[in-house]
C-alpha cells in the first residue's frame, strides 16, 4: 500500500496549516479512509505534534510524526546549526516514503512558508518538488495575501510543482480584502481558491476540530478532488 500524498504548506508561519490538516485527517477518518498526517520539522513547542496525534488516535508515535524536533522557536536550518545538527534531504523523504507505505492518505504538514530553509540548501519548496505530490497553500484571508500567496504559487511552480490548491482562512473581523482575495487569486492562478470560515478561538482543539469537520463538509471535499 502506497499513499496519496498531500503536503499542506503556507505563505507563513500561524496561517492555520495546522488547522487545515487536522480538518483535512478527520474528514478522511470519519469516511473510513486509512488516512496518517504527519509534521516533520517542527521547533519551539509541539502542540501541533500533539493535535495530530490525537486525531489518529496514537497511531504514530510522536516522533513517528515529526523525527526533525528543535527546541528553538526558529527556522530548522538555523535551529539544527545551533545543537550541532544537519538534516539531509534525503532524511526527509526517505521518512515520508516510509511512513505513505502504511496508510491510504499521508498528509504532510510543512513549517512557515515555502522557502523556509529546512537544511543546507534545500527549502520547503525543494521538499514538495522531490515528493511530486498535491500541494495545498494555505493563506489568510486578509490584506496582504494575494502578494504573499501569489509569491508561494509562482515559486512552487517554477520548481516544476503543478498540483496546487490554495485555501483562505477566513478571520474573526474580516478586512475590506477579505471580499475580493478568493476571486483575484482564482483569476491569476487560473485554479478555484477555497475557503475556510473562522472557526472560533479554540479551533485548534481536539474536539472542536471533529465538531467543525461536519460544518465545512463542503469546502474539504473540494480539496480532495
């Protein structure tokens, strides 16, 4: 058995990837498919480590979700320099290969934005060219995001990555943006941009995320097309 792999990556870091993901994984579950989501860099605190943990009820052990932990809140790269570390590309995606051999679905969860430095010379974006998967970008729904949205697209596709769905999460108190961002990115990336709708200010709990997957049944199920 061989995954379908989706890596979920982001204009930044706190635009609700980890969010999407755990939305994404108990949708999967609950229609009975054999769905993992893994994190594998992750720095700073791991309560993203845990939430996904949670929704696939300890399946992976922690560090089965994410072997590339640095306690430092920073990039993997500078973080790895500072303990002593250096994580090869090949690491990486020999660990996700492993991990897509034992479910259906493979979610992979990425760190901040897509040129995040992961190790030396290879970025998030380098990463998501090697795997050759989907790829969703997640956004918020703001002033702001059609730069940075844009820039995310347009690199990943110069790195050859063709796949992309981009999603907007939409904010407690919505900007004049927040209007047009969906159909200005549609036009430019000739792609249907999806939205999420603001969730609540514990949207990131356990038991909110299997709450909420039955409210947005609709816009997950267009991201699995």
């Amino acid at each position: 058995m061989s995954a379908r792999i989706v890596f979920i990556t982001g204009t930044d870091t706190g635009v609700g990837k980890t969010l999407l993901t755990a939305l994404l994984l108990a949708r999967l579950r609950q229609d009975r498919w054999h769905a993992l989501a893994i994190k594998p860099f992750c720095t700073g605190g791991r309560d993203d480590v845990d939430l996904l943990q949670g929704l696939q009820d300890g399946e992976l052990t922690r560090d089965e979700i994410n072997p590339f932990y640095f306690s430092q809140p920073l990039a993997p790269l500078v973080a790895g320099r500072n303990q002593g570390h250096q994580i090869r590309l090949e690491q990486v995606l020999e660990h996700i290969r492993r991990v897509a051999t034992r479910s259906q679905w493979l979610l992979v969860e990425g760190i901040g934005g897509v040129c995040v430095p992961l190790g030396r010379r290879y970025l998030v974006a380098d990463l998501i060219k090697r795997l050759r998967c989907e790829t969703i970008v997640v956004s918020s729904n703001r002033l702001g995001t059609l730069h940075s949205t844009l820039c995310a697209c347009f690199l990943l596709k110069l790195r050859g990555v063709q796949k992309i769905k981009v999603v907007l999460m939409d904010q407690k108190n919505p900007d004049l943006s927040a209007k047009s961002n969906s159909h200005v990115l549609s036009e430019w990336l000739a792609a249907e941009t999806i939205s999420i709708p603001y969730l609540g200010p514990h949207a990131n709990r356990r038991t909110s995320v299997i709450k909420n997957v039955k409210k947005i049944k609709k816009p997950l199920a267009k991201l699995f097309g």
